[in-house]
C-alpha cells in the first residue's frame, strides 16, 4: 500500500444524495417514492482559532479547503494533545469495539490505541470527556512534521468533517427515537479506514466470530512494519499490496484462516492487477455511485453484498450503504418493516431492507443504521430506558454478545 499523503488525508468529498439502485420487493405496484428527510448542513469541523490548510482532492481535480487546529508541537508517547472534539462528536467505546476496526485496542481501561497509516496513535477521553491523543514514538528530528500529518490522519480516520449534531438533527427529525437515543449514545461515529485495510479485514469476517476475526487480523497486520508495543499489544503499520502478494494461501491456511485464504488470495492478485494499482483503484472508488461500488467490490474473489457494503460504508465514503445481516434485519423488522418480521431473509429482502434505511434517514442512513445497531448491544441495551426495548429477547447474555456484537458475519 503506498504510503499516505496529504492528497488521502482529506476529509470526505461531496457526498451523493441519491440513494441505492435497488429494485423493490414488494408484490404490489410502488407508489411514488417517498421523499428523503433533509440533509444535514455543511460538515464543518468545530474547532477554535484554527489554522487553513489548503489540499486538493485526489480524483477530481477540485481545491478544497480544510480547516483543522494542527498543533505545532510534537505529541511523544508522554504527551497528549487536545483532539478537540467532545464526546458529543466522538466517544470511543461507542466507536472502536462495535465491529467497525478489527485493528484498535483498548490499551487501559481509558485508553484505545490502533494505527493510522503510519501513525502508531492512541487517544483517550479527559475527565470533561474531551478527546487527546498521542503520538507513539516520533522521533525528535522529525517530530512536528510528523505531529503535523498524524493528526490530519487521525482526523480524516474519524471522519471529524462530518457534524454528528446536524446528522442526528435529521435522524430525530425522520425518528423520534433517536431524540432519546441521543441522550445516551451521543458521539458513536462511523470510521473512515483506508479501503485496502478495510477490505482485507471484512474477508476475514466472513462466517466467523469476533475472536477469530482479531486473530486474522493481527496475522495480516503482523506482516507490516512493527511500529511498538502499547499495553502488551503489538503493532503494525498495515503490510502494503506489493507484502500481500506475497504471502501464500498455504501459509494462511496454516495461519487458521480456513477457506477464507483461498479468498484473500485471489483478491490481493485482482488487486494488483488493476491498471494504475490495487491501492489507488479501491481509492478511486470513492468517486462512484453506490451500486457502481458494490457491483466492482463483488467482482472480487469472496466479497459477496455484505463485505462490500461494510467496506463501502466504512472506508469508501458511501454513508447510506446499508450492511444487511441478521442482526440488521432484525432491527429492520422492529423499527422499519415490521410486516416482514418471522419472513426469511433473501438478498431480495436485503435490498428492500437497504431501500426503507434511506428512505427514513436519507443519505447518512448507514450512520443511522451504525447508531441502531450499537444500541441494539447487550451492554449498550442495559444502559438504554426500557421505554426504547420493544421486545423482550430469550437468549441469554452469551449468545446476544457473540451475535450482536458483530460476532457473527455472513456475506449473502
């Protein structure tokens, strides 16, 4: 993967009103589509006394401005410095251990640490709940220049652009629910991860359980350049495209990555056999119309709809692409499509599942359907008013951990 620079570290483009291309399911002939709500204003990221930084998109040519408060000092691994986000706009145990990231870790009870490209970073909530990071083992000859292009990393990872407090203003707007939610789940956000590295990480999910997965993960990730030890934890910088190739299915197979190596193989050699390079191709796709991006990311060995809209949704900049599992159908039939609820679930249902997501929230309707489905954990659930529970589940805690905390993907 070619390293990053300032042209991948913008904030997200333009984002597409127009929802997925998607044929209905219903027996009846459609009436006119419904209007989408209202889209939120403007992202703008709310920071004091910022400094300008002007960048230009990488695909289309056109300058953007982006505004960040970019410290001058270096942030070594005893340093911390202010994020400037609150807890409103970022809270990261609703963020990092909700199935997003298979790569962060909780480093101490306060603590998350993961890697930003080449950025060994962790970040922390202040007793205010403000939001600091620091930067792990910059070297002093280096250290503002570094300090500098972490934290426009770290902010365009956590897709600061985007106002979490306009978004769930159109969300209350469409679901009076979110009006309570809000008031317990404020800051849980949707990531913006490099697509190679999200990609990668989604193939491993395929049929498989949280455990497992963060095993594969830290296999792949371990094949990249070590940047430290935080917390016990070992990491790494992820291993580039050029690395991936050459790695065998073999070596994976031994590694207990099952039927899924044949899969990752075959789709590290498509990648690099992409004009221009697998890396900036996957790039490319966040210039495309949704169902064009799932229409190229199935193409790959062993990406089915699911895997693609994960990636979509988390690192492609395609915010009202809807990941449809069981646990997301169920959800779908208690709050959207109630007259579906006991149907089995088909990649038609699928589709009709996706449809009425942006139909109620409209172009971030995959952050609404993010936000639904961390509330929908057992331990976010137990913190939520019993007013908010419409069903009572029999499953014990076990299980609704293992199924709803992402424990369970399947690509349909």
């Amino acid at each position: 993967m070619p390293s990053l620079s300032l042209r991948h570290h913008l904030m997200a483009k333009r984002l597409r009103p127009t929802p997925p291309s998607t044929p209905s399911a219903k027996p009846s002939p459609s009436p006119s589509p419904p209007s989408l709500p209202p889209s939120p204003p403007t992202p703008q990221l709310f920071h004091s006394k910022p400094t300008t930084v002007s960048l230009r998109h990488s695909s289309n040519d056109r300058s953007k401005t982006l505004t960040h408060l970019v410290s001058p000092a270096s942030a070594s691994s005893s340093n911390w410095v202010s994020l400037n986000l609150t807890r409103s706009d970022l809270s990261l145990p609703l963020t990092f251990p909700t199935g997003q990231t298979f790569r962060w870790k909780q480093t101490s009870p306060l603590h998350f640490t993961g890697v930003v490209g080449p950025h060994l970073i962790s970040l922390t909530h202040l007793p205010n709940g403000d939001v600091s990071y620091c930067l792990h083992f910059c070297s002093t000859s280096s250290s503002s220049s570094a300090a500098a292009a972490a934290r426009l990393a770290l902010l365009d990872f956590l897709n600061a652009g985007i106002s979490l407090r306009a978004i769930w203003e159109v969300f209350s707007a469409a679901d009076p629910r979110f009006d309570v939610l809000s008031c317990h789940l404020e800051g849980a956000r949707v990531l913006r991860q490099d697509p190679l590295e999200c990609l990668i990480q989604f193939l491993c999910s395929s049929n498989n359980n949280i455990g497992r997965i963060t095993k594969m993960v830290d296999y792949i990730s371990s094949l990249g350049n070590h940047l430290g030890n935080i917390g016990g934890f070992d990491f790494h910088e992820f291993p580039s495209l050029e690395r991936l190739s050459l790695v065998s299915e073999a070596e994976l197979r031994e590694a207990g990555f099952g039927y899924r190596a044949k899969y990752i193989i075959g789709t590290v050699k498509e990648l690099k056999g992409k004009p221009g390079g697998g890396a900036e191709w996957l790039l490319s796709l966040r210039d495309l119309d949704l169902d064009e991006v799932i229409e190229a990311l199935t193409a790959l060995p062993g990406v089915g709809p699911k895997v693609a809209a994960c990636v979509a949704l988390f690192s492609l900049d395609q915010h009202h692409a809807i990941p449809v599992d069981t646990h997301v159908w169920q959800i779908a039939t208690r709050y959207l499509v109630p007259e579906l609820a006991g149907a089995r679930l088909t990649p038609k249902l699928c589709n009709r599942v996706a449809e009425a997501f942006v139909s109620k929230y409209g172009k971030y309707a995959g952050w609404a359907q993010t936000l639904l489905f961390v509330a929908d954990l057992p331990q976010q659930k137990a913190l939520l008013p019993a007013s908010l529970e419409y069903t009572k589940r029999k499953k014990s805690t076990k299980e609704q951990i293992e199924k709803a905390h992402t424990g369970k993907y399947r690509s349909m």
